[in-house]
C-alpha cells in the first residue's frame, strides 16, 4: 500500500520534508537563543549598580565600549574645537537638539561630548558657548550611533554646522583630526541650567525591548511551521494510501483516483480489438445471428413462391 513512498514524486517530497523540519527546529532554537540572552543580560544589569554610579576612569581605559563599559563615567581633558548641532532629539516628549562639542585631547584625537540638549531647532534656540581653555570633562560613556539608533538622520543635507548620526564615520568628513569611535554625555551641564543633561541610553542589543520579544515571536512561528510540514505530509501520504488501497479494491479506476504509483492500467480500459464496441443496434445483431437466416433472399425461392 505505501509503495508510492518510493516513486521520484515522492522522493522528492520526502527529502523537503527531511531537510524542513530540522532548518525550523535549528532557525526558532536559534531565535530562543537570542531571547535567553536579552534575558541574562537584562537580569545581570539589573543586579549591577548604575553606571553612573561607578567611579569615573579614563575614556582610554574603557575603550572600546560594549554592554559593560557603556553608560560608565568617563574622563578627558583637552580643550573644545569644533560644535555641531544634532537636530530632530527629543527629551521628555519633546523635540529639540543637542549641541556636540569636539574635545581635542592632548593625544591629537578628539572627542565628540554632548553638552547637553535645547529645545526648539537649531539655528532658532540660542546656545550657549563652550567654555574655554583647557578643561577636564566628565560624562556617560555611548557606543557611536547607527542608522538603527532612535532619532539618527541618516539622510544627509543638513545645514553647515549640523549633524545626523553622533559617530566617528560621520565626523572624520567634518574636522581635520581623528575622532574616538566613542561619545559623552555631560550630566553636569552649564550652570545657567539653559542646557538639559541628555541621559546616558542602554547598549543596543540588551534589555527586554520589543525587539527581544520579536525574538520569542519568531520561535512561536519557526516552531510552528516544523509542525505544519510534518502535519501536510502525514496528510498527503494518507490520502495517498487511501487512493492506493480503493485503486487496488477496485472502487475507482487509476484515471479516477490519480495516482503516479505506475501499477499498470486498471480493469476498466481495454486493449487492441478486444476493446472494441460493436456498433451495430442488439436488435439486427440478434438476428443476424440466428439459425438459419442468411443476409440476403434466395431467389429460387422468391421464384417458387411466385
């Protein structure tokens, strides 16, 4: 009854379903794995003092930034160059703008620190001027920005002193000196309190964002469609035995039932002549074939009765 199971259709149906199954199963463990990780991270944050409240090193040392080192307090000393201002921010539900200084550092590389956040746009808002001569800043360490970070324009055509992303790869185009792949964020802003201290945000990657239950989703789904694969096949094999085994009682012809299995031709079409229909009416076949008759009239014996 299942030797349909070895037929080149089914081979092939066969081998999808092979190879299906254990791509999903591999693909949601995959994505659960993702999810348990977002988790751990989150739980060891959350049993970690605050960044902020961490004694403050020398951006040197907790260079290059990832899950730990961000948010921590960093130092530099050096004396603010270049300003730029970061358009489209909000803080509170509020939209506004940062205003970004370039620290350039004894060393010659520079770094970008947000003095703090102003309402309004650019260019609308007065801003407050960078202090001058030699300073030693403190702030909140930040990864650089990317197309997928919160409030980034990463269309380009901003005006002259304005900039979209807050990253290295965007102000070595802008001034004439290296810039850390890292930025601050002051939290002790100016003291005519014009200036709002932009809060340090968590590393991407981390905590239980929406993106982290996008992972446990798509589990759900890869795991789901393991299992619709397998249902369909366990669905298409029975109606295919089903079809095999009423072909094989004779309740159906192979052309009603049709099945690819290559049994042969069923016992309702005929070969060569044997197949054949005669045409001609029950009726004058009977009595073509009855004794004594004959297809035509003898003439003597038209010719007696005469």
């Amino acid at each position: 009854m299942y030797r349909f199971l070895l037929t080149p259709r089914w081979w092939g149906i066969n081998l999808f379903v092979v190879l299906a199954i254990p791509f999903c199963i591999f693909m949601g463990t995959w994505q659960l794995g993702r999810f348990e990780d977002r988790v751990q991270t989150h739980d060891a944050a959350e049993k970690q003092p605050a960044p902020g409240t961490r004694a403050a090193k020398p951006i040197d040392d907790l260079l290059p930034v990832d899950t730990v080192t961000s948010g921590r307090p960093a130092t530099a000393t050096g004396r603010y160059t270049d300003q730029f201002l970061v358009p489209g921010r909000e803080l509170d539900d509020k939209s506004g703008f940062y205003v970004l200084n370039m620290l350039r550092t004894d060393g010659g590389k520079a770094l970008p620190v947000v003095r703090g956040w102003l309402p309004g746009r650019p260019g609308h808002t007065a801003v407050p001027a960078a202090p001058t001569g030699e300073v030693t800043v403190t702030g909140d360490l930040q990864a650089s920005e990317n197309a997928g970070t919160t409030g980034v324009d990463s269309a380009g055509g901003l005006p002259s002193g304005q900039l979209g992303m807050i990253s290295a790869a965007s102000l070595v185009n802008l001034v004439p000196y290296d810039v850390y792949d890292a930025w601050v964020t002051l939290q002790d802003t100016d003291a005519t309190g014009s200036l709002r201290p932009v809060p340090a945000a968590a590393p991407q990657g981390t905590g239980l964002d929406l993106k982290a239950f996008q992972n446990l989703g798509y589990t759900g789904e890869w795991f789901v469609f393991a299992g619709f694969v397998l249902f369909m096949w366990f669905r298409l094999v029975r109606r295919e035995a089903e079809a095999a085994r009423d072909l094989s009682l004779g309740l159906v012809s192979d052309t009603d039932a049709g099945t690819d299995s290559g049994t042969g031709t069923g016992s309702g079409t005929g070969s060569g002549t044997d197949g054949a229909a005669d045409t001609r009416p029950a009726d004058a076949t009977d009595a073509a074939d009855a004794p004594g008759t004959t297809d035509t009239a003898d003439p003597h014996v038209s010719a007696d009765a005469g």
